[in-house]
C-alpha cells in the first residue's frame, strides 16, 4: 500500500487534475462503501474472498441503516458544485442516492430500493429492499404500477450476472465516458464487463485515467496515477486540497400534502413521499391525522372543504427518525415540505417549506425520446390502485390448456393480421396463437372473446391470467407448472428455482 505521505503527494496531484478538468467522471465499486459496513467482493475480507475460503462475509451494519461514507458524502459535494459531471457505480447499495446524488448517477447494477414498472418505465424508491425473487432471473415485486392507464408488473431493479444492464444506465455511463477528459475510479477492481469498458473509453481516447483501489486491476496499466489506499484517505486529503468541505449525512425527505373534493361536504387529503427527481418514495410507517390514521399506502384522510389538514408522519425509521407533524394550511390545494434529519447530529428534524413538487411524466421510452411533462405531485401521486397481488393457487380452467407440442419463441410477433407487435405479447394456452396485450392492442382479450380460451401466458413477467376468472394464478399449479418451466427456459435459458420439475 502507499504510505500516508505517497497518497498526500498524489491527493494533490488528483486535486489539480480535477481543477483543469473539462467534464469529470468518477467510477465507484464496493470499496467505497467498506467503511460503511458494507462488505465488498474481492477485497481480503470480500464475498469472494472468503466464499473461495469456505467462509461468508459478515455485513456489520444493516443496508438500510448504513450511512454514507467520507467518499460519499465528498462526492456529493463535488457534485453539487459541478467539478463532478456525473458518477457511474456498480454498486447496488442505493448509498450514492441517500448521499443526495440523485440525478448525475448512473447505478449500473441497479438499487436495492428501487423498483421498475415493465409497461412504462416509471421508476419507484422504497425504504426497504424490494428484491422478493428467489431464482437469478426473476424480478417481479407482487406490486404494480400506479400511473393512471399503466398497471405494469413491477420488478427490481438488481442486475444479475448473465443479465443485461439498464439502457439508461449504461447509455449515461458510456455517454459521459467518452466525453470525460478526466476518469476517477475509487474501490473498484475493474474486472466485471462492459462497466470496466467506461473508464477503458476515456483513456482510449486520450483522457486521464486515475484509479484508487488497494488491489491491482486490469487497467493500472493505462492509468496516469495509480493510489493504492483506502477511498476515504484519499478523498479526505483531495478536499483539503480542492479547498472545500466534506458535509455531514443528512437524510433529506420530501412530503407531499394534497387535497381533492370527495363531495359536496368532504376533501380528501393525501400525504406522499417524493424523490427530488419526482421519483415516488414510499418512506411512511402510518400517517396520523386528526380524528383518523393511515397505515398503508396511499395515506389520505378527510376534512371539511378548504379546512386546514394536520398530519403526523410516522417514518420507517431506519435511523431512529422521530415523526414529524405538517400542515395542509386552509384553502390550501397543496404544499410541500423538504425536511432534513441527522442521524450524526442532533437527531432532529428541521423542515422547510416548498411552493410545488414536479414530477417527470415517464412514459414507455423512459423519458430519453420524448420531452418531459411536468405535473403537480397529487396528479401522479395516485397509490390507489398499488397492491399485492395474491395469485389463485387453482382454477377450474387450468385444466383447459395444452402443452403438448407447445413451441416457446418469446420474439413471436402478435398473430393478428397487420399486428407485428413484438414484446408485450401473451400466449394462449389452448391454441398456441401469439397475440398483443391490453397496453398494446388488446388483441389477446379480443381472441379470447371470440374462442372463449381462458388462459393465457405473458411474455412480460411470465404471469398466468385466467380471463374467465379475471385474475392471475400460481404459476405452481399443477396443470401450469410445465407450461411455466417451458416459458422461463426459453426467455432466462434455465429452469426457474424454486419450483420442482416434477
């Protein structure tokens, strides 16, 4: 490892680059967050390291309750005051988005706490890991999307190996790369592809490439400086050299309150949680108002039209957060509040007021083809229709469908006439016949209609709909268990877990 006064002659070194820099980007792996609790993968006391040992890691702290680190909390720092152009991270552990960095953050590897709908890409936040699926391949959550007309399936967002990583993430990460005159990777052993190709692209094509990992990695050898040191060592020497501070956590909410008339002498009052990025953040316990309480999402209660709403905000509390008491004033439509919390400090709240919370229209394309619409929180803050879904473990017509001789081709366009949709299509489990579905043409529910074939397989999320039944059935049925098998084989090329073949 570098000595103390090695990593100081290169902190300023590091320091000066950063000064000249055009468009800067830092790449992060696990290292960054060791000293949070979190354990990485190669590192001496790594996942890998000692699950080749026969050993596991011990993560010391919860995920949830972990706090960003010095290089974090620098980071943001950087961010904010734009010397940082953008930050690429292959890590999954949502720290750089609980540091503040919310927009400027390619997670490549997904997030822990975020969920994505299949159908129209809206993205949600959660304070609690989201990842139900046992098999590699499987993401579905059991919730689904709330954008009014939407109602996709909702999956995590973790990318596992053999998977694909996220259009947005990595056309983001590429994107600033190849602009990147100055390339900053800190804790990551640069062995997992394509991620290690971003760094790779800026020095290929005549950038500074600096790397800060206490083992070696396959570009040391392309890299102008190399640190072999703990990230948050060096970030703390770069600030002192940069001539800037290293903030302390905070935990940043923003809350939402809005009013709607539900008749002639009552209004509706909901309280919603809000991303600055206009991401919905489901961050409540219960919602205490006056005379009432709320414990699941959405958290509404009711008033006299244009009376004055008070609502306590009972949080998840990973930090110890105390609840919060907010005020829809009267005559108010809506309001919203930015609150602070520092689990560091003083363990209190301190609250300031906000004239709107926008929220980005995401549609199909995700928001990179099409301008962004802007809307006011409770247009788009609807949880009404957000609920588990409780498949039925049987059906009186499972025993309708044929699986024998059934061919699985997944990229099978719709087969109606001038159709040709190809994705969001169901297999009909009587006949065979590929069709589109609701989101697209409904051409699957029109066949149904006219052949009365119940059943039907999507391509999607590999659910089962029974049309008769209108509701979903346990994939572990019976009578559905092989037609699943088949499905899952020809989309993941292997068997699903969890589910005997037999």
């Amino acid at each position: 490892f570098d000595t103390n006064e090695e990593i100081e002659a290169k902190a300023r070194a590091l320091a000066e680059s950063m000064k000249n820099a055009k468009h800067c980007v830092v790449f992060t792996g696990a290292g960054v967050s060791t000293s949070a609790g979190i354990p990485d993968y190669r590192g001496p006391q790594g996942v890998w390291t000692l699950a080749a040992q026969g050993k596991s890691a011990q993560r010391t702290t919860e995920l949830e309750k972990a706090v960003p680190t010095v290089t974090h909390m620098a980071l943001k720092e950087l961010v904010d005051r734009g010397i940082v152009k953008h930050v690429i991270s292959q890590n999954v552990d949502g720290m750089h988005r609980k540091s503040g960095i919310a927009q400027n953050l390619s997670e490549l590897h997904g997030n822990t706490n975020l969920e994505v709908c299949t159908i129209c890409g809206r993205e949600y936040l959660r304070d609690y890991g989201v990842r139900v699926a046992q098999g590699t391949f499987e993401h579905r959550t059991g919730r689904f999307c709330c954008v009014p007309g939407c109602h996709g399936a909702l999956k995590d967002s973790i990318v596992n190996f053999g998977e694909n990583l996220p259009e947005r993430s990595i056309n983001g990460g590429y994107t600033n790369s190849m602009r990147s005159d100055l390339h900053i990777v800190l804790g990551s052993s640069l062995t997992v592809s394509p991620a290690n190709d971003m760094p790779r692209s800026t020095a290929q094509n005549g950038g500074e490439l600096v790397i800060c990992n206490l083992q070696r990695t396959p570009l040391d050898n392309l890299c102008s400086l190399r640190i072999y040191g703990p990230c948050d060592v060096l970030m703390t020497k770069v600030m002192v050299h940069l001539g800037l501070p290293i903030p302390s956590f905070a935990l940043h909410r923003r809350v939402v309150m809005s009013r709607s008339s539900r008749g002639p002498d009552v209004e509706e009052v909901r309280v919603a949680g809000v991303e600055v990025d206009g991401i919905p953040a489901s961050i409540f316990r219960e919602v205490r108002f006056e005379g009432s309480h709320a414990s699941t999402e959405p958290f509404k209660g009711r008033v006299r039209p244009g009376e004055a709403c008070r609502a306590e905000v009972v949080f998840i509390g990973h930090y110890g957060e105390p609840p919060v008491t907010l005020t829809l004033p009267a005559g108010e439509e809506r309001k919203g509040y930015l609150l602070a919390f520092h689990p560091l400090g003083d363990m209190q709240w301190t609250v300031e007021e906000l004239s709107h919370v926008p929220i980005p229209d995401v549609g199909p394309t995700e928001g990179l083809d099409a301008a962004p619409q802007e809307h006011f929180a409770e247009d788009l803050m609807d949880l009404s229709q957000w609920h588990a879904v409780t498949p039925l473990p049987d059906c009186p017509h499972t025993r309708f469908t044929n699986a024998d001789q059934m061919k699985v081709n997944l990229l099978s366009p719709c087969a109606h006439p001038g159709c040709d949709n190809v994705g969001e299509n169901m297999l009909c489990l009587a006949c065979h016949v590929v069709l589109c579905g609701r989101h697209v043409h409904g051409h699957s529910l029109a066949h149904h209609e006219e052949t009365r074939h119940p059943m039907v397989c999507g391509f999607v999320d590999l659910s089962f709909w029974c049309y008769e039944c209108e509701s979903y059935v346990d994939s572990a049925n019976r009578w559905l268990r092989p037609i699943y098998i088949a499905m899952h084989t020809a989309k993941f090329g292997e068997p699903p877990a969890g589910i005997p073949h037999t």
